[in-house]
C-alpha cells in the first residue's frame, strides 16, 4: 500500500513539473513583449500573435496526440512532447527575425498540445473518479505556479540579459525534466486499445454535454490567458513600469490564479460545482474588466487583476473532471479537445486582445475580457439547466 502511494506522489510530481514548463513556455512571451518588438521592430500588438502562434499548433495537434496517448501509452506521449517543446525552445536562439521565431512557437505548440491532457489522462488511469479532483487541482495549480515563479523569472532574466536568455533556462530545464521522466515516469497499460482512431472520437462526440463544457472552457480561457498576455505591457505603458518592475506583480496575479486552481479542486467536488462555477466567473470577470478599464492606481489594478485571475482560475479544475466524467475510457481524446479548447480561447485572448488593444487601448481590452467571462457563466448556466432536466426526465420515467 505505501509503495502503491509512493508511486502515485512521484507520478503527479513528475507530471506536475512537466505541465509547469508548458504553462511557462505558452506565457513566456508576455513578459518579453516589448523587448521582442524592439528587437523585431514591430508593435507589441504584432508581437503579442507570437503569444497566439502557439495556440494554433497546439489546438490543432491535441485532438489527434489523445487518441494516440489512448492507444499506445501515456509515457511515450509525454516524453515525446517534452522532447519537442524542447527544441523549439532552444531552436528560438538561433533566429534573427519575427517569421523565425514565429516558427519556433508554431512547433513549440506541437510538442506542448501532447503533455496537458496525456497528464490528466495518466492521473485519470491511477486514482478512482472520487479521488481525481484532488490530483488534478495540483496539477493544474503546478502550471500556474508557473505565473507565480518562471514568467517573473523570466521578466528579470529580459531585463539582464536580453530576451534570448529566457530561452536558454527553460529549455535547459526542459530538458532536465525529460530525463527525470525518461528514467521514472511509470508506463501504464493503454486503456483504449480495444478502439481503434476515429472510434474514440466517435464515443466522446456523441456526448452533448462535453461540446458545452468545451465551449464553456474556450470563453473562460479567452479571459485568463488574456490576463497575462498583455499584463507586463499594460503596466509598461499605462504606469511607466520598466519590464523588471512588472516581475512582482506578474507574480502577485500568478499566485491568485495558482490559488484559484487549489479551491477549484474543492469546487469540483461539490454538488452546486456549476452554480458556484458560474458565479466565480461573473466576479473575475468583472474585477479584470475594472482593472484595465477605471484609471485606478497601479497596485490597486494589480491586485483587482490577483483576484480576478484567483476567481477565474477556480473554474479550470471543474472542467478537467467534468471531462473525465464524461469521456469514458477515451480520456486522452476528450482531454485533447479540452486542450483544444484552451488554445483557441488562448488564441482569442491575445489575437482579439491584440485587436481591441489596437482600437481602443487597454479599456477595451479590460471590456472583452469582461465579455468573455460573462459568455463562460451564461454557458455553464445552460449546462446546469441541461442536467436539471435530463435528471427530470429520469425521474418520471
């Protein structure tokens, strides 16, 4: 029995530390923002869809890794990824202009669309649909520490160095977590090898309810991701902040989400999870729109954005284990569609956020993000309804 929980602590620390370098590598440029459009000599909104790049890849590439993760292993997927993320880190020294390096974020993308739900999954494969919220919760609170220590880490490393410096120590540190899961990471038996590729696709799109979580899922992350996109640079240019001054606060905001995620573990398991996960929306929402849009004093927008990134994030453990629940034994695939999910409200975030930010400043981008959020709550509102009624109808039958 204690070999047995030993085997699952060092599982979701090896998993975690992998999610953790994904979360840094997708939000490694905001911080770098400026300093990439300097060197590139383009505008931080042009520069901002380097942020959005990624998610295209990604979006693309998590959907078809599931099914292969179902079929062939968790640990291969994973090593896979890693290695990739890898090189596209590493491969971002050698550029000398946007179109380079926007070809590095693009493989980038590839590699971390196979880590996120392969984890999940593997977490899923080891712990009993009661014990998952728990796990899941710190993995997800392992990638936003990410927000709390690497991007302000990588805020200073720009400032010394130069922005090319942040690349070397992630993918340094890549590298040093594919060892480490190379030589540990367990192999699980594959859970759906008795279905072949397009048939896991086939049993999770048949789930109604999974389309609306996914959906629900796209305007949230639209939201938060867009958060800390453009945050460095909303301080930069709204309070006079130089890229080093905006470590602590990006650290500040990243622990609110990081906290968030913890409590969206608990959330995730009670009754009234989609009530609560609806109001938690509207209210970070609104605290993000206040803070880009009123003029108020620096810290006190900071701290508005902590709390409306620790609101926001709650929702994100909800939607993993609302997946598990409804995926059966194609996890990995329906996680990839989650991850999908993700990018694509990634995507939104920072294009459309770049878009706004050119047309109105950052009110309007603090405005859409607002929207965003409100669109989130209005759709897992529909899911609870949906539930209500379907457990009507069960009953009179």
């Amino acid at each position: 029995m204690v070999t047995v929980q030993v085997s699952r602590i060092r599982l979701v620390a090896l998993l975690s530390a992998a999610v953790f370098l994904v979360r840094t590598v997708a939000m490694m440029m905001g911080p770098v923002l400026v300093a990439v459009a300097a060197a590139f000599d383009t505008s931080v909104a042009a520069t901002g869809q380097l942020a959005a790049a990624m998610g295209i890849t990604w979006g693309i590439t998590a959907p078809l890794v599931g099914p292969l993760s179902d079929i062939y292993g968790r640990r291969k997927v994973g090593l896979t990824g890693l290695m990739v993320m890898a090189v596209a880190t590493l491969g971002s020294l050698l550029v000398w202009n946007y179109s380079g390096l926007l070809v590095c974020r693009l493989l980038a993308g590839v590699g971390a669309a196979m880590i996120p739900p392969n984890s999940v999954a593997a977490i899923a494969d080891r712990f009993a649909p009661a014990e998952r919220g728990r796990p899941i919760s710190v993995l997800i609170s392992a990638s936003f520490v990410a927000l709390v220590i690497a991007t302000p880490v990588v805020a200073v490393l720009g400032e010394m160095e130069g922005w090319r410096l942040p690349f070397i120590v992630v993918g340094v540190s890549i590298i040093g977590v594919w060892a480490l899961q190379w030589y540990w990471l367990p192999e699980h038996p594959p859970v759906g090898r008795r279905f072949g590729f397009i048939a896991h696709f086939k049993e999770v799109g048949r789930n109604k309810g999974l389309w609306l979580v996914l959906l629900a899922n796209f305007f949230y992350q639209t939201a938060a991701l867009g958060i800390f996109t453009y945050l460095v640079a909303f301080l930069v240019r709204t309070y006079g902040m130089t890229q080093g001054d905006a470590a602590l606060p990006l650290g500040v905001v990243g622990a609110g989400a990081s906290s968030g995620s913890l409590l969206g573990g608990y959330v995730a398991g009670r009754k009234r999870r989609l009530s609560w996960a609806a109001f938690v929306l509207l209210l970070g929402g609104l605290s993000i729109g206040l803070a880009f849009s009123t003029g108020l004093r620096p810290w006190m927008a900071i701290m508005l954005c902590s709390a409306g990134a620790l609101l926001l994030t709650i929702f994100e453990p909800v939607t993993w284990v609302l997946t598990a629940e409804l995926a059966g034994e194609s996890r990995a695939t329906a996680n990839g569609l989650l991850a999908t999910s993700n990018q694509l409200g990634f995507i939104g975030g920072a294009s459309v956020g770049g878009l706004m930010l050119s047309v109105g400043g950052y009110p309007l981008v603090g405005f859409f993000f607002l929207g965003a959020a409100i669109a989130a709550a209005v759709v897992v509102i529909g899911i609870g309804i949906g539930d209500k009624l379907r457990s009507a109808q069960a009953v009179r039958i």
